[in-house]
C-alpha cells in the first residue's frame, strides 16, 4: 500500500473517529451539510493538498503540515480535543501548561 494510500486512509480513520467521539465543532442544521458531507469536504481538501506535487517537495514540507493543519482545523477543535484526552488531568495544569499541551497535541496530530 502506497504512502498516500495508507495517510489518507489514517486521515479518513481520525476524522471518524472524532466525530463519532462527538468533538465536531457544530451541528449541521436542516440547511447545512450532513456530517459525511463535512468528512467528505474535509477528506477531500486534505486529499488536494497531500497530491499537490509543489507541496510534495521537501523544500516545501512546512508549508504542507501548516495548510494541513488549516484545513483540519476549520473542522476540529485542538483545544477541545486536548481537553477531553487529559480528561479531570486537564483542571491540574494551570493555564501556561494547558497551552504547551494543546500545542504539543496538535504537532502530534
């Protein structure tokens, strides 16, 4: 299985797996789209960045991981999901070291 194959399978099993876990930032109304048209949207724009082949090149690497990081945040909320991984350990950290996690989480993502 190609590199591309097994990232945008990756990316298709993250963007599930939260929103199934509820992280989705809002709710579609009756006029907005449905949740696979948002997974669907966001799979695809990730897609187009992933086979641009300006972006592919090393040089350009992270110009890559910020328009990534751009387009699955316009769908995600870093701080919220670093919140929930922490669970009650998320109220120990006074508020400098919640913001060094949430940065943390979000390279690691």
């Amino acid at each position: 299985m190609t590199l591309l194959r097994r990232a945008y399978r990756r990316l298709h099993f993250a963007v599930l797996a939260c929103l199934l876990a509820g992280l989705f930032p809002g709710l579609p109304s009756a006029s907005a789209e449905t949740p696979m048209q948002a997974l669907e949207t966001t799979s695809q724009k990730a897609i187009v960045l992933l086979t641009d082949t300006e972006l592919l090149k090393p040089e350009n690497a992270v110009q890559r991981r910020k328009a990534l990081i751009s387009v699955v945040g316009e769908r995600f909320s870093c701080d919220e999901m670093a919140k929930r991984s922490l669970g009650y350990e998320w109220v120990k950290l006074n508020s400098i070291e919640q913001q060094e996690f949430v940065r943390l989480f979000q390279a690691l993502l």
